[in-house]
C-alpha cells in the first residue's frame, strides 16, 4: 500500500513528503561530522598512540579508578593537574558533539557514552601494548568518557534532534487538504436562464392574524377597565335611608 492510499483512508488528500532542500541540507550535516571525525580520529592518534621515551621509566598501568586523580593531586601542582585532567576531558568532547549525528534517536545518550567509552578503552589497550612510554590507565577512560557526555548534555543533543528531525517528513495542513466548499444550487427558470436558488419569504397571513388578535386583545383589556355600574340593591338602601330621615325630622316638629 502506497503513502497516498493511506493517506487517502486515514482522510489526508496529500501524502507526507520531505523537501529536496531539507535532504540536501541533512546530505551536508552528515559529510561534514564525518570530516569532522576523521580529523578528530587523527588528532587523537596524535595525541595517544605517539612513543613517549623519556616517562618509559615512569608509566605504569593503571587499574584502580581514581588512582591517577589522587596522583594528580598529590605530586603535581595545580596547573599540571588541572592541564591533565582537562586534557582528557577535552578530548572527549568530540564524541558528544559528532556522534548524536550517527547515531539513531533510540537510546541515543546511552550509546554515545558507550561508543565513547568503547573507543577509549581500545586506545588505551593499543597504548599499553604497543606504544613506548604510554600505560593503560583506567582514569583517562573515565575522564574521556566524561567528556563525551558533558559534550552531548551541552550541545550535541540539540545538534543531534535537529539533524533527525530534517528527515522527518511533514504532514500538510488539514486547511490545506480540506474539501472546498459546495457550488450553490442553480435553479433554472422557464426561458432556461440559470440563476442561484435564493430561500422563499414566509407568508404573510400569520402576520395578519397576529395584528387581529392584537386589537381585539386592546378592545377586551379597554372594556374591562371600565366602572361596574350601581347595583338595584344599593339603590334601594338609598331610597330607604332617605325616608328615614324625613320621618325623624317630621317626628322633630
């Protein structure tokens, strides 16, 4: 199944797709961390694997981590132990930096630590083996390794997530894929013209029955506010109520 039938069923109208320039700018990143660890390799035989004649009396194994440091400490002053110790940190910075580049997005950290670690031990393994004055010491191990990792915490994460993620393909905009809107619906008329259909007035007659009811509603609320007239009843109290006072004022005189 193709990327554009399973966009298609998934309700994306384009597939997604990586750029020619995005592929071109990753070609580039990818040539230059490899010239960039190639020089490093370079430099780093230079530094490791040259015969040193002059401490062949005093290089001597080291198997005990943190043997050399408390040696550093100790026998050499400041500025040589801090130029030690920061030389073999240095010179694992490059791993962090360059292989968060070859390296899959997987577990990424951990294998950068590791293919540090790799390397330097097979360093110094040639060291005590081969070279004249040099000793494998365990110390410089931890040290270069550390510096990987301090390389990878500081930059070579963002250089490595950025460089994966031009191979990411992008996936268009649902603006873009969405269905254009529906034509309006042409009415044609009895000479054949066509003309969009527009929606029907409402009648009118309820109008006219609300305008009824409303004034019979104002002729119903008008005479219920009018005076109830004078019962007979009350009449006839009026009447009685007279007469009375005409006889007392008969029986006065």
């Amino acid at each position: 199944m193709t990327a554009e039938t399973e966009g298609s069923e998934t309700g994306n109208t384009a597939p997604a797709t990586v750029s020619w320039g995005r592929t071109v700018l990753r070609i580039l990143i990818l040539v230059v961390a490899f010239v960039a660890l190639a020089a490093f390799a370079v430099a780093l035989a230079e530094l490791t694997l040259t015969p040193s004649p002059a401490s062949a009396d005093i290089a001597g194994s080291n198997l005990r981590p943190g043997h050399s440091l408390r040696q550093y400490a100790e026998d050499y002053t400041f500025l040589a132990a801090c130029k030690q110790v920061g030389g073999n940190i240095l010179m694992g910075v490059p791993f962090g930096l360059i292989l968060p580049v070859l390296v899959s997005r997987k577990l990424r950290m951990i294998r950068v630590v590791l293919l540090a670690a790799v390397v330097m031990v097979l360093i110094e393994l040639v060291q005590g083996a081969v070279i004249e004055g040099r000793a494998f010491d365990v110390d410089d191990v931890i040290m270069n390794t550390t510096g990987a990792l301090l390389g990878y915490l500081l930059l070579g994460r963002r250089i490595g997530r950025k460089y994966h993620a031009l191979g990411e393909p992008r996936v268009p905009s649902r603006a873009s894929t969405s269905a254009p809107a529906p034509a309006p619906v042409v009415e044609r008329d009895e000479r054949g013209a066509g003309s969009p259909s527009r929606p029907k007035a409402a009648p009118k007659a309820s109008t006219k029955a609300g305008t009824k009811a409303g004034t019979k509603t104002r002729t119903g609320t008008g005479s219920g506010t009018r005076r109830p007239s004078m019962t007979k009843s009350g009449a006839a109290k009026g009447d009685a109520s007279w007469s009375d006072r005409l006889g007392r004022l008969a029986r006065r005189r």
